[in-house]
C-alpha cells in the first residue's frame, strides 16, 4: 500500500516517527482498558520500532489540518524460520474517543494490502474473548477464528482465553 486510505474524515497512512508520542499513548489507553493485552505498560518508542515490521506499520489520522492519529496497526513476524516467512501477527489500537468511526476497518483494511502486496499469506491475532468488538472487527475483515487458547496467561492475576484469529489471503497461493 503506497498510496494513503482516505475513508471519510480520515487518512491512513505509513506510521512515522513523529506519530510515536500519540502511537504510545493509544497504545496505553487500549492496555488500561484490560482487554487489549496482557501487556499493561506501553514499550519505548525504541523497543516497539524494533519489534515492528517497518513495511506494515500504519497510523488512521483525522483528514484536515489537525492530524490527530486516532489508531494505528502494526505487525512482527511470527517466526524466523523460513517456512513462515508468509506469516505475520498484528496489532490494532483504536483510541477510545474514535472508535465506531470505522478507524479499525481502515487500518485492517491497508494492512492486508500492505501484507498482501508483499506476498504474506496469513495475518494472524490474539484477542481476548470479552474484546467483542475487536472481534466483530476481525471477523468484517475476513478474519476467522482457528480456536480458543485457554487460560493461556494471566493478566493481574487473571488466567485469561485468547481467541486466536487468522486472516488467510486469497491472492497469495
């Protein structure tokens, strides 16, 4: 994807560094809602760069003068191994105030071809059964669920399930 998504009232497009203050602080505000992860703090700037695929990395911003990133998606590779070398796992983190907006839908929407374009054939995620509207998301996007890891960690002394999703290409063979 090198052209930017326009859908109406916003833009998505390559993430920058410039985005990291506001890409972080959506990053947090998913993490405190307890539901997001079973991370509860934010990485540095320096450590999300590093874990992320530079190619499929994108920021949804409201279209016009302010700018404001809304969302962002980013993947990491599943495995070095070269047999999955066409696997990729992502993240999506719509702020709290845009969500409803269709910010998720717009950032699925540029990963996949972002990932599609590069020859990636599967996308996959975990998300937490309670999460229903990421779920609902995934599932728009053609996502489907492959099952239910139970009590696969424990989040603030919680064994949490997480439903793992994959999103198989229909173009790359």
């Amino acid at each position: 994807m090198n052209e930017p998504i326009e859908e109406p009232g916003i833009v998505v497009r390559a993430m920058r560094p410039d985005d990291a203050g506001r890409v972080l602080a959506i990053y947090q505000e998913g993490l405190d809602t307890g539901q997001a992860s079973f991370e509860t703090t934010a990485p540095t700037w320096a450590q999300f760069d590093a874990a992320k695929l530079g190619r499929h990395r994108y920021v949804a911003a409201e279209a016009g003068p302010s700018g404001e990133v809304l969302g962002w998606i980013a993947a990491v590779p599943v495995s070095d191994r070269c047999c999955y070398s066409g696997v990729v796992e992502h993240s999506v983190y719509v702020s709290l105030r845009a969500q409803g907006r269709g910010v998720g839908a717009a950032l699925l929407s540029a990963l996949i071809a972002s990932t599609e374009e590069e020859g990636i054939w599967t996308i996959q995620s975990g998300v937490f059964p309670e999460n229903t509207s990421s779920l609902r998301l995934h599932a728009k996007a053609g996502f489907r669920t492959v099952g239910v890891r139970e009590r696969l960690g424990r989040l603030n002394g919680r064994w949490r399930d997480v439903v793992l999703l994959e999103r198989r290409s229909p173009r790359v063979l």
